[in-house]
C-alpha cells in the first residue's frame, strides 16, 4: 500500500489557494489550522492516559539549510488545485480539481470540474485517465485499478463517489455513491479492493468494497475524519482525538489511541518497525498500535498536512512553514529537504526520492530521500 495523506491536506490546499482556511469554514479536523499546545518535552507526559516518551526532535527551520532545489515532475495548469498522490510501480498517480466552467451553468458539479492522471517517471509522459463533474480528492491504487472518491462540494448538490479505474484507463466503474454532508472521504486500497469511508448523515461508515464490486459495511459509528491506514489484518482511522482499529474481515471496532483531546491530523502507517504515524498540527507522534505507547518524533511544527514513511524516515509536509522535513527512524536530527515551499501538499515516496504537491504554482515537485 502505498503512503497515505489526509484529506486534511487537500482542503487545506484548496483553502489556501482560495484564501485562506478560515474563509472556507472546515472544522479544524478538516482543514483548518489548528492551535495545539504541545507536550513538555522535557519529561514523560500523559496524554489521554497514554504514556507519551521524551526525545521528540525539535527542527529550527532557520538554523538547517535545505538541502536540495526540488525538480517539477508534473503541472496541472489548467486545473485551480492539485489533490491526491500515490506511487505505484513507476508511474505517478494525482489528481487534481478547479477546472471550472465558465460562468458555471447551475448544473450540480458544473463548478466542481477534476481531473485523474498518470506520470510515467521514467520517461515523463503524462495520460490523462478521467475527467468528469466532480473534485478527485482521495486517491489509492492496488495491483490492477486506481480508486477515486469525488465530491461535488462546490456545487449546488454534495454528492460523493467512489469510482474505478483500471490502471490504462479503458476501463472506469462507479462502485458507491453518497450524500456527502461532512469531511469523512478517506481510502486505502489493497489486492482485496478499497476501502473507504464517507459520511452517512450522523456519523462514518467505513466500507470494504471488493474487487467484484460488493460492498461490506465493516463500522457505522465512527466520528472521521478522513484519515485511513492499512496495516496487517487492520483498518486504522482517524476519529476525532483518537485511532480507532478495525479488523478488515468484520469485527468490532476499538480505540487503540487517544490523544486527550487534541484534534489528529495527518496519518501514516510502517510495517517494518511495525507503527502508526500521526500529526497533532504541531506534533508528529509514533504509536505503537500493540502496546498504544507514544512518542514525539517531531516538534515544534506549524501546521502538518500530510505524512508518508518507508519505514528508515517518516516524511513530513508542513503547509504553515512552507517546508518537507526528514526524519530519521533510527535517530538523529530532523533535516529540511527543502525550504520555500508556497503551500505543501500530499506527499509520495518511491525507493529513492520523496514527491509533494506544491499547490500555488499547481505543480508536483521532488527531492532525493536522505540528503
């Protein structure tokens, strides 16, 4: 599976582009910056009755240089924002949304315009996949398809979709279809098919839909954020302050972290050390889903939207210093591979370069790992 990022991420790029987060009215799990106060770092401390280690690094931006000038590997200048992105075996998925008419003509979506994309990385072609009446903003692969949700939010109708592809793009299906009424829009996908939540008009559904189409309903109560990592035989998702496990052949849903009352933002999962990563805007904690104990690896952020891992470094996009940051799993200092970043975005790895979307100049940009 490849590494996961938030929808948080893709609201908060397209309210940066627009303006701002605040002018467009996402809660704080949603998008919008949220002011935490963090941890001392000094000692151990309890959060939510979860030990929380020391030895959490702190990167001053000002004192580390950025170590690489990134290379743009794709544009979406047509498009008004660029969204989702995964790497699959040579090629580089995105999405990306805005294309608007012009003036809209009042049918629902007609301003909600998207687009999905392949980058072949060795020989930097770009196909275009689909395009349709709606915002691509979740995107995963498996071995055979591409999976997209799309909502119509900016349209007079919210209406959210869960939609296949087949990796040449000769063959597309609607698999679910759903009032969209909050930011509850996560996937994952995996040889067995998709897995994704939507909102079901109170609280989450989190839905397994299989490679023949069917879809099982593996929990109907979860508060959600959009946030979803596959790891072993479990689902693990955002909800609110805290991670919640379910197992992704039916079964109960339990809590398996609590942050105490601190709004989670982005998430990450590595098999090999076996943990969950995840933000709290100024924090990047490790939980060891197992045991639920966690440890800062990252302070003294600004606002991060997306975490990716391979499990020697977890990958940091923080929107609000403008920066991608490398943490070393193993210990040692954080590092910035590069600096000046306008807006940030989702974030991608391959074997040897880290990938992120720039979203002001609406391009996806990349760095060697490890610099």
């Amino acid at each position: 599976m490849g590494p996961q990022s938030s929808l948080g991420a893709a609201l908060a790029l397209a309210c940066a582009v627009a303006g701002g987060a605040a002018a467009c009215g996402h809660p704080a799990g949603a998008g919008a910056t949220a002011v935490v106060a963090a941890p001392d770092a000094a000692a151990a401390s309890e959060i939510g009755g979860s030990t929380v280690a020391d030895g959490g690094s702190t990167l001053d931006a000002s004192a580390v240089g950025a170590a690489c000038t990134p290379a743009i590997v794709a544009r979406a200048d047509d498009q008004r924002y660029l969204l989702g992105l995964v790497i699959d075996h040579g090629s580089l998925y995105f999405s990306a949304g805005g294309g608007a008419a012009s003036p809209p003509t009042g049918d629902a979506g007609a301003d909600t315009l998207g687009v999905v994309r392949r980058l072949d990385l060795s020989s930097g072609a770009i196909e275009q996949l689909w395009s349709g009446v709606a915002v691509p903003y979740r995107l995963a692969t498996n071995p055979t398809n591409v999976y997209f949700e799309t909502s119509q939010n900016g349209s007079l109708v919210r209406g959210g979709i869960l939609q296949r592809l087949t990796k040449d793009g000769n063959q597309q299906a609607t698999l679910a279809s759903w009032r969209d009424e909050g930011g509850c829009m996560a996937l994952a996908a995996a040889p067995e098919g998709a897995y994704w939540t939507a909102t079901n008009g109170g609280a989450g559904d989190l839905s397994l839909t299989a490679s023949d189409g069917g879809t099982t309903v593996l929990s109907s109560d979860l508060m959600c954020d959009g946030l979803v990592a596959l790891l072993g035989d479990t689902v693990y998702v955002t909800a609110g302050t805290k991670i919640v496990a379910v197992p992704r052949n039916g079964g109960a849903t339990t809590v398996v972290w609590d942050s105490g009352g601190v709004e989670l933002g982005a998430f990450a999962a590595s098999t090999r050390p076996r943990a969950l990563f995840v933000a709290t805007r100024q924090q990047v904690m490790r939980v060891d889903p197992a045991t639920a104990e966690a440890a800062v690896v990252l302070d003294g952020r600004s606002f991060v939207v997306a975490l990716a891992t391979d499990g020697t470094a977890v990958y940091v996009s923080d929107q609000g210093a403008g920066v991608i940051v490398e943490v070393p799993l193993a210990g040692g200092p954080p590092s910035v591979l590069a600096s000046g970043q306008p807006v940030p975005a989702s974030l991608a790895l391959d074997d040897h370069d880290v990938y992120w979307v720039e979203g002001q100049s609406r391009t996806v940009r990349r760095c060697p790992k490890g610099l």
